[in-house]
C-alpha cells in the first residue's frame, strides 16, 4: 500500500511540474488535447523507464554482478538470529544435509543452521522487486491519466458511445506499447 501511495504521490508531483511548465492548466476544454498529449508521452517515458529499471534489475543492462556468480550456490548461516546471517559455511563443517538445508558446526561445536542458497540471484530479485513495483504502479498512473484525458477530448466527451469508443482506443495503444516493449 505504501509504494502505491509514493508512486501516485510521484507521479502528480511530475504531471503537476510538467503542466506548471509548459502553463498548462487541468481546469478547461480549450486545453484538452494538449493534457491527452502530455498524457501519453508521459505514459510512454514511464514505461520506458520501466523496461530500462526491469533491465538493469535482472543485471542485462549494466550488470553488477558477473555472470559467473549468478549460477553460483553455496552453503550459507540460515538462522536470522545470528549477525551472521547468510554468511559463507565452509562445506566441510557440514554434519547433516537434507533437501537443501544442513546443520553444520562452529568453532565450539555448536550446531548452526545452513541453507544451499543463490545469494546473486537473492540480490538480484530483491531489487527487482523494489525498483519495479514503483515503476511499474507509477506506469499504471501514467496510463490512467492518459486515458482520461482521453476520454476529456471534446469529441469523446459527447456521450457514453463515444467515451467507450475513447476507452477502445486507449485500450489499443496501451496494448501496442506493450507490444512495442516486448
């Protein structure tokens, strides 16, 4: 719910800089196919952003972490308890495993919680997760707004026959958008 709230929050901060830039006000007809311009350039740099956030998430573009590391999967603490948590296990202090998860030993002889993990691809999807829900609710935002601007055209605006015909076409450009990004 909170990245819900900072996206739409983000998102009206931009379109409101954007129409105070180029002076244009949300209030009028005269101004309307002006607003559904803005509307759908905006929704397209979304997106945009979108698809380059999805990609420098999942490492295509600008990696930061080597390719040789991403298959990788070591024994590491599973025990939240522990500051070492996720910390590399030597395997040979292993003294039990079982689908995926060991017991192994300190120093003293203590047994500590282990787990085979994948901690590049952990980071990898963490990120993803963070980076595009705010893009991806921000695009939905975009999207929205260019739609109803849309529909506030003049010649939509008649009646409902022509409003669904607005909501159609909307439908059919984002669907090409997304096409487009594929």
């Amino acid at each position: 719910a909170t990245s819900i709230f900072i996206s739409l929050l983000a998102f009206s901060n931009v379109k409101y800089a954007l129409q105070h830039a180029l002076s244009a006000a949300d209030d009028g007809a005269d101004n309307a196919g002006f607003l559904c311009i803005l509307g759908y350039s905006m929704f397209i740099v979304w997106f945009a952003a979108l698809l380059f956030i999805i990609g420098f998430s999942a490492g295509l573009v600008c990696p930061l972490i080597p390719d040789e590391q991403i298959g990788l999967e070591a024994w590491v603490i599973d025990d939240q308890a522990l500051i070492a948590h996720k910390e590399l296990i030597d395997p040979n202090r292993i003294v039990y495993k079982r689908w995926g998860r060991a017991i192994a030993t300190d120093e003293d002889g203590h047994p500590i919680f282990c787990r085979h993990r994948n901690l590049a691809m952990e980071h990898v999807e963490g990120r993803m997760r963070s980076l595009t829900v705010f893009f991806s609710h921000t695009t939905a935002f975009a999207s929205i707004y260019a739609g109803v601007c849309l529909m506030r055209l003049p010649f939509f605006a008649q009646n409902v026959g022509l409003s669904l015909i607005a909501f159609l076409m909307h439908l059919v450009v984002v669907f090409v958008v997304f096409r487009a990004g594929e």
